[in-house]
C-alpha cells in the first residue's frame, strides 16, 4: 500500500476518493457503469491514474471499474491465424520464388501485449513477413522444396523468441505454397525426364545382361543333350500352332547345315 501511495501520489488518491464517493453518491445507477463482464477468452489489463493496476490482467468474469480514473482495454486470448502473403525470395543457389505462409500464434500475457507493443497483431505479422525472407534466402531451392518442415520449425523457433517480450506465443508455422518461374519448372521437369530415361537404360541393360547369362547357362545345358534341344523345338512349334498362326517357321538343325556345307565344299 506505500508503494502504491507514493506511485500515485497525494493527489492520486484523492481523485480516487472522489470517485468512490461519487460511485456512492449516484448509486445503485452508477454501478451499471462501473461493472463490466470480462468473457472467459478475454482479459483486461485495467488502468488506473495511468498506471496498470495490480500489474496482471483482470478476468473473467466481473470487474469494477472507477469513473473518471480507471480505463481498460480488453485483450483477446484466443488463436489468430496470420496469412503471409505471397513473398518474392531469392534462394541460395539464385533462383527467383514466391513463397506464402501461415502463421498461428496467441496472446498469453495480456499486459504484456498492451504495454509492451503498440499494435501486436500488426507487429506480429510485419515480424513474419521479415523473418520468412531471411530464412528462406539462406536456403537452396532443393533444400526449399524438400526440407518445409523443418524450416517451418526454424521460423516458429525465430518469432516465437522475439516476439515473447510481447506476450505471444507462436503455435505453429506453415508454408503452404512455393512457387517458381515457368522456365525453371521446364528445366526442372526436363532434368527429372533425363534422370528416368538414364535410370530405364541402366534397367534395361542389367535385364539384357542377365537375359544372356540365363541364355548362355540354358545353352550349356541344351548342348550337352541334343534330344533336349529337339524337345525345345517341339515345344515351340506346339506354342506357335496354338496362336492360330497361318504361318509355321520350323527351324532346321545347325548340324545339318553344317553338313551340306561340308558337302559342298568337298564336291
């Protein structure tokens, strides 16, 4: 109570005399005036002569107010979504991108939004816009379009820090979207074509190469039994007759060929 008196001085406490013997004098119609319902998501940081009173919040509920010496302002606890806009960043590696955000944050020291920061919503919002740039700037666009989470967190980390001397506490950041220049869309997508096509030879020639080693382990087999070579044949001439071919290509044995070409030449 002296540190009260001697903050607000002699002449404090006779305007709030004054004021309670006029809440006295005019009552019960001044005490219409004088309270004021707080809703449960709200708090007021209410002033006195100037000064804080009580320095915390008051509510919810019911709180008396003094005519003439007492103002308030009511402070909204409840989470505020913030839409960055669309922000024009040059990456690391020097490619132009628009990148939009969305920030969730809320008041958790209702004095400390009143006293400490003109507008904190406004204030809040300018910091987001800045810090999204500065961080995204010192990204490379492969690290932009891969790691969002995890810059996203780096963010929420940066505003959460400086904006807690205001009382606000950021939830969470998110960027929803990262757009880049159409040219660099199609060197990307011909970047990711050409990737593919080298990845589908390099399938495509390992398949050849164990195509060959199973041929060349069957053809060991099969020389080592000309019954089971004819078998083969069989086995395709009754493959090619069930798909209702016209024609028939019977394949003749390389020995016999190799006989009249013996012959021939010994004639």
């Amino acid at each position: 109570l002296a540190d009260r008196r001697e903050g607000i001085g002699v002449c404090g406490w006779i305007l709030i005399s004054l004021s309670f013997l006029l809440v006295l004098i005019t009552f019960p119609i001044s005490i219409w005036a004088c309270i004021k319902v707080i809703r449960e998501y709200e708090r007021a940081v209410v002033f006195r002569l100037g000064r804080i009173l009580s320095k915390k919040a008051k509510g919810p509920g019911l709180i008396l107010i003094l005519p003439c010496t007492d103002t308030f302002i009511k402070v909204d606890l409840r989470t505020v979504t913030c839409n960055i806009p669309p922000q024009e960043i040059l990456t690391k590696d020097a490619v132009t991108a628009r990148v939009d955000g969305v920030v969730y944050y809320r008041i958790h020291s209702a004095v400390s939004a009143v006293a400490n920061a003109t507008d904190v919503h406004s204030a809040t919002f300018l910091l987001a816009q800045t810090t999204l740039r500065n961080v995204l700037g010192t990204q490379s666009l492969a690290q932009l379009l891969a790691g969002r989470e995890e810059i996203a967190h780096s963010i929420q980390a940066i505003l959460d820090s400086a904006t807690e001397q205001w009382g606000i506490k950021v939830a969470r950041v998110e960027i929803k979207d990262v757009r880049i220049p159409v040219a660099m869309q199609r060197a990307m997508a011909a970047e990711a074509e050409a990737v593919r096509e080298a990845r589908a030879k390099i399938v495509a020639a390992e398949g050849e190469m164990n195509a060959s080693k199973a041929l060349k382990q069957a053809s060991m087999v099969l020389a080592e039994s000309p019954a089971g070579l004819q078998l083969r044949y069989l086995q395709t001439l009754t493959t090619l007759a069930a798909e209702n071919n016209s024609t028939i290509v019977f394949p003749l044995p390389i020995n016999m060929l190799e006989s009249f070409g013996q012959k021939n030449r010994g004639g």
